[in-house]
C-alpha cells in the first residue's frame, strides 16, 4: 500500500492532470485486487457525475453515466454522493437504485457495486470511488482497506486539481464571458489546455459600437452587448476556440484540421461570426444589434505564431479603415502599409513630447491684385537633424485618433502665438485656417480647446477658420453638423476642404453648415479654357455665390488659371503661384509686403458724422480714425467700431496704427491718428503722408492738438473716441 500511495501523491506533486493520476490509481488498485473493476466519478457545481476514470471498462461506460443528476435513486455512486455515505450493492440486478440504470453495468458482466464517497478537508463531497464484481457479493476487508487508501489519495489528488483550475480560472478565464483571456492567448500553443496540433489561422475582431452603447445606454448594457457578442463569436468559432482580448477585443485560433485550407476556413468561420453577431439583442431594456470588424492572417509556410498575430492585427486596422463591419484577410502588401502607419504614429508621437512640431503656412491671396488675406497652417516634422519634413510625410498619422488630436492642440497653441505676433507688429490680415479632423470632434470639446488656445494669446476667434474634409461626416452627419453649427454659432468659420474630391458633393452645401468652400487642386490642374473642369468650377463658384459661401481655388500655378479663375468670379486663390507653404519668418516678410491694404470692415464714417473740425473739408470726402489708447496695462489700436489689436507697450501700439494709416492714405483717404501722451494728453494727428522705413518713423503731415486729458477708460466700449474740448493748430 505504501508504494501505491507514493507513486500517487508523486504524481499529484509533479501536477500531472487530473484524469492521468486518477487513471493510474485505478489501475494500480485493479492490480492489487484481481477479478475488480475500478470507477472514479466527479461530481460538479450543478450536481451532475463526470467520469473520472475507468481504466477498466469501455468508454462507453463513462459515457452512459457523465451528466446524470444525482440522487437517492441513481446507482451506488448517484446514491452514495447525494447521502455522503457508502452504499453497497450485492446484486445490482434486483436492487431497485439501479432500477434505471441497471443495464450498463449488466451489460458488461457486473454483478455488484460498493461505492464510497469521496469527502473534501471541508467534508464536502468531491465524487465517489467504486469498486465492480463480476459475481453478486459484498467487499471484503481487504478490498475495504484498499479502498480506504485510495478514497483519500483520490481526495488529495482532486483538491489540489480543483486548486490548479481555479488559479487557472483567474489567470486565463475572463471573468465577463467566461471566454479564455489575453493571458490564455498569450501562451505558448503548446502549453494550452487543448493542445491543438497548429495554429493554422489567427482571427481578431474588434467590437464596433460597445462605446456608443457604454455612452448612450450604460455600462449595465455594455456589459450585455459583451457577453452576448462572447457567445455569437464562439458559436461562429466553433470547433475552434475564441479568446477576450479585452475592451472590446476578441479572437479566434483556427487549428489545422487537415481537411480544408488554412485561409478557406479562416473566411468561413469570420463570416459565421458576423452572421451569428448580426441577430439583435436584449440589453438592459435595449434592442442592441452587434457590430464587428475582423482582421485575420493565415499560416504561411514557415510563418512564425508571433507573426501570424502580428499581420491579423494589420489585417484588423486595415478593415477598421476602408471595409468596418466585415472582414478582411492579411496579404503581403497591408505590412507594408501598416508598418509605414504605426512608424508615422510612432515619429510624429516622439515629435510631439520633443516639441518638434512646428507649423509652416502657405498664403490665401486675392486673385485680382495677388495682396494676401489669410493663411492655412501645415504642419510640419523638426527631425533631431533639425531639417523639416512636409505634412505629407506622416499623414498617416492623423488616422491614429489619439495623434490626430494631440497635433491640433499642438497646431492650435502655436497658430495663435504666432497670429499674437503679427498682430503686435501691426500686420493685419483676415485669418488663417487650422486643419481638423474627425478625432478632433470626439467628445465634444473641440470648441472648448480652441477657446482656451486663442484666449491664453488674447486673439479673437474671427482670426480663425476650421478646414475640414467631407470624411470628417461620415457616418455621423448629422452630429457633426451640429457641433460645427455650434462652432459657428461661437464666432468661428468653418471652410470644406478639398470640395469636389472623394465622397464630396453638391448636396452636402444644403446639409452642412459652412462659410467657405476650397476647390480641389484636381480641379483648378485641368482647368483649361471650354474644359469641363472650368465648367464645374465655374458653376461652383456660381452656386456658392447664391448661397453666401465664400470660394478659394487651391492649387493655382499658373496665370491662365488665376485669370480663369477672376473671370468666373472667384475672388480668393492658394498656390504655388502666390506662394509655397513657408515658415514663420518668410511669411512674416510676405506678409509685410503683401498682405491686403484695408480691412474691408473697417467703418469709414460720413461725411456729416465725421468731419474732423480741423479745417474745412469737403462734405463728400471721408475720415478713417484710428486711435492708440492705453487700457489697464496693454496699449489697443481701435478704429471707430473695432478693435485691431492689443500691445505690451505703446511703441508697439503707435507702429501698428502708423502702418495702418500708411495704408489708408496711400489709398487717398485721409487719415486722423488718436493717442495718447506720457503725461496724459490725448493728441491727435491728421496725416496727408505717412512713411515708415525699418530705420525710423518719417511723419511728414500737419499736426492738430486736442487739449485736455487721456481718455484712460478705454474708449472703444463706449462706441467712438471722443474729441478733445479745444484745438490749435501745430507747424512741423
């Protein structure tokens, strides 16, 4: 007996299964006691048998009686575990326990049973150990002695089993769908408890709308949706085995059944998923119909397991982006692209936390005298080399969402420093419009980011102009045109970009709110005199036109489109023709240079209203009035109904409004320049010819004095500037 108990309690201690240590307990049993039949049965949770071993008898046997429920009347082993005691049957054909089941074991030639329960540390019934004779008699001493031993090594070895499986559960078993976990599709394909011969095919799929319905409906229904979409996934699997990745993430291990080729059954069992994901659900009071896309790689060759998860998980970002809600299968060409997508992820993630992104900006002019009135803003990679590489570079990027959005909040923090600027050195300009995706939309807080950036600089938000593309609608229209509605509704603009191109057309003017439209490139490139592209950009700008859309023409290169483009009324174009996307200093030179002469909004008062008193004047002629005025601690320049903008010191403030009065007065209107003093006088300058060159101020005019104090309240939020009490005139 001692033997037989060490070479048991040595296989429980190497942690052979279960079923191999309990099998060799019978059989060992079955040598000592010639002529008996040994059974070992489990009972589980719901208080069904599981056979455990019978060496002895045919698997029919173990078959015949897995699943019964136990009871007073369910054999001798039934019995025995539903009353936690021995039961002994002389002859099981007159017993009437057996009354339902006495034909498997007369079947075989057993005659009689002897069943002992087989108790816990806890004296919880784990299952029954039964001895079968082949003549109708009672055990023996010694037999009970055997057993005795046996029904405690069986204890032992079934504890520390359900120990294992229960360490198992919680490291390999998902608690939400009971499906294996990541950590269980992470092992080794050889140390997984179906062992299967190879993993033939990988299938990943990820769950589509669990975070609308986590959003809209609750986490309650979100977890229905998982367990629901758990259940189809393994039907659709089946024979095969499905995992819970986590989130909303599962797979399927397609094993080589030697029947079919690995990608044929690959395919077969995605589209049983999604049939079997597509049936509607009962979640929490919703009808819920799961969606899923599914990515999957099959073996090739000499292809490793790590790859082959590697290129079902390219195969999964490639369906997400161009087939979401079906499938699609890994070929040699999407490694390549993802490769190429997660480096661009992955160098513009390093740019960003090593503030190498900069922004680079590409003037929008007027197309019939070329002055520049806005800009739109690139943005660009500084490689530690300290080169710059173009957008174009690392687009793919911006369709990892979590980039996309960190790179506006980054593009948006550096516009609006430098639109502050240009601003503070006196250059005026309409607005530069900043690239947004549909990431950007996400969560509602898009208005929120833009506020906080333009606001920290002190820029108005009429200075910015949101580019989105028609993809940015897709699949949600309908929400995300009432954000932009309500991004207009907060002073913003908002432009469609690249209009004519991909799934853009004229009946997204009547559904989306919008100020301007931006002319693809395809289009003005093949924009030739009678051709049809002219045809259509003709009739666009003639449709915009009626519906009070702003147009700006991309791409122009050359001066026949440009005159096309005047000739069809197009007033704004961006091209290389005006100018190549530049940096910040080049732009500011050009700005200098070009940019447009007068704010079209500025208010030039009438005559009657604002003749100045100095002198006569013409009553047709008019006044425009600037005036420099310190507020607080900052200096503004203010026309007579808007503000132009703020400065840290008057210098600054009075370079600003000579420029603009440079302006206006090349233009032959006479300009009345308002500022104030050190010492508090408000003055006031009536310019015929203002010069500025980079060395000094030339102020070449007759001056008029107003006499009296500063106006220190900052004059523009009563509605003008107020005169002075008295005048007298100044000579140079």
């Amino acid at each position: 007996m001692l033997k037989l108990q060490n070479g048991i309690l040595e296989l429980v201690a190497r942690g052979e299964p279960l079923g191999r240590t309990l099998h060799a307990l019978c059989a060992r049993v079955e040598a000592r006691l010639p002529g008996v039949l040994c059974s070992i049965v489990a009972v589980d949770a719901g208080g069904r048998l599981r056979a455990l071993a019978a060496p002895g008898l045919p698997a029919s046997f173990g078959a015949e009686i897995d699943g019964v429920q136990v009871g007073p009347d369910v054999g001798a082993c039934g019995t025995a575990i539903h009353s936690g005691e021995p039961v002994e049957c002389p002859d099981i054909r007159t017993d009437p326990r057996w009354d339902r089941f006495a034909e498997i074991p007369l079947g075989l030639g057993l005659k009689a049973c002897w069943s002992v329960p087989v108790h816990g540390k806890s004296d919880e019934v784990l299952g029954a150990f039964a001895l079968y004779f082949r003549e109708a008699r009672r055990h023996t001493p010694h037999e009970a002695e055997v057993v005795e031993a046996s029904i405690h090594l069986c204890a032992i070895a079934v504890e520390r089993a359900r120990q294992a499986s229960d360490q198992y559960r919680l490291a390999y078993i998902d608690m939400l769908t009971e499906l294996p976990n990541r950590a269980a599709f992470n092992l080794p394909f050889g140390a997984r408890e179906e062992a299967p011969p190879t993993a033939s095919a990988v299938l990943v799929i990820d769950l589509d709308n669990l975070k609308t319905v986590n959003d809209t409906f609750g986490h309650r229904a979100g977890d229905c949706l998982l367990k629901a979409a758990a259940a189809a996934i393994e039907k659709g699997a089946s024979p095969h085995t499905a995992y819970r990745l986590g989130g909303d993430e599962f797979a399927v291990v397609i094993r080589d059944d030697g029947e079919e080729a690995a990608a044929a059954t690959m395919e077969k069992r995605a589209k049983a998923i999604l049939k079997a994901l597509a049936h509607p659900i009962a979640c929490d009071g919703h009808r819920i119909i799961p969606r899923a896309t599914i990515g999957g790689a099959s073996q090739d060759g000499g292809t490793s397991v790590e790859l082959l998860r590697q290129n079902a998980d390219f195969a999964l970002y490639h369906a997400k982006e161009t087939r979401r809600g079906g499938f699609v299968a890994y070929s040699a060409g999407l490694g390549t692209t993802m490769t190429r997508r997660l480096t661009a992820i992955r160098e513009v993630a390093e740019a960003l936390q090593e503030d190498r992104i900069d922004a680079h900006y590409q003037p929008i002019v007027r197309v019939d005298t070329g002055e520049i009135v806005g800009l739109e803003a690139l943005f660009r990679v500084v490689l530690p080399s300290g080169e710059t590489q173009a957008a174009g570079d690392y687009m793919e990027a911006v369709s990892d969402p979590h980039t996309a959005t960190l790179l506006t909040r980054r593009m948006l923090d550096i516009v609006a420093r430098d639109i502050r600027s240009w601003l503070d050195l006196g250059i005026w300009f309409q607005h530069v419009g900043i690239n947004a995706s549909s990431a950007d939309f996400q969560g509602g807080r898009l208005m929120s980011t833009i506020r906080k950036a333009f606001d920290r600089e002190d820029v108005p938000l009429e200075h910015v102009i949101l580019e989105v593309t028609e993809s940015v609608y897709m699949g949600r229209s309908g929400e995300i045109a009432r954000e932009i509605q309500s991004l207009r509704e907060n002073g913003l603009r908002v432009a469609l970009d690249d209009f004519g191109t991909g799934f853009a057309s004229l009946t997204h003017l009547l559904s989306l709110p919008v100020d301007i439209i931006k002319i693809d490139k395809s289009f003005i490139a093949r924009m030739e005199p009678e051709s049809r592209s002219a045809a259509i950009v003709e009739g666009l700008v003639s449709i915009a036109s009626k519906l009070g859309i702003r147009v700006v023409a991309e791409g122009v290169e050359t001066q026949e489109q440009a005159a096309l483009l005047e000739r069809f009324g197009c007033a704004l174009g961006q091209g290389f023709l005006y100018a190549k996307p530049a940096d910040r200093q080049t732009v500011t030179r050009l700005l200098f240079e070009r940019a447009q002469r007068r704010d079209p909004e500025i208010v030039q008062a009438s005559s009657a209203g604002t003749r100045s008193q100095v002198g006569a004047r013409s009553a047709k002629e008019t006044l425009i009035r600037y005036a420099v005025l310190r507020c607080g601690r900052e200096w503004r320049v203010v026309s007579e109904r808007r503000q132009l903008g703020h400065f840290g010191s008057r210098s600054a403030a009075l370079q600003c409004a000579l420029r603009l009065a440079r302006e206006a007065n090349a233009s032959g209107a006479p300009v009345e320049l308002l500022y104030t003093e050190t010492g508090g006088e408000l003055r006031a300058l009536l310019l015929s010819e203002v010069e500025i060159t980079e060395a000094a101020l030339d102020l070449r005019a007759r001056w008029t004095e107003i006499s009296g104090p500063a106006d220190e309240t900052c004059s523009e939020r009563a509605g003008g500037v107020r005169s002075g009490p008295s005048l007298r005139a100044l000579t140079d």
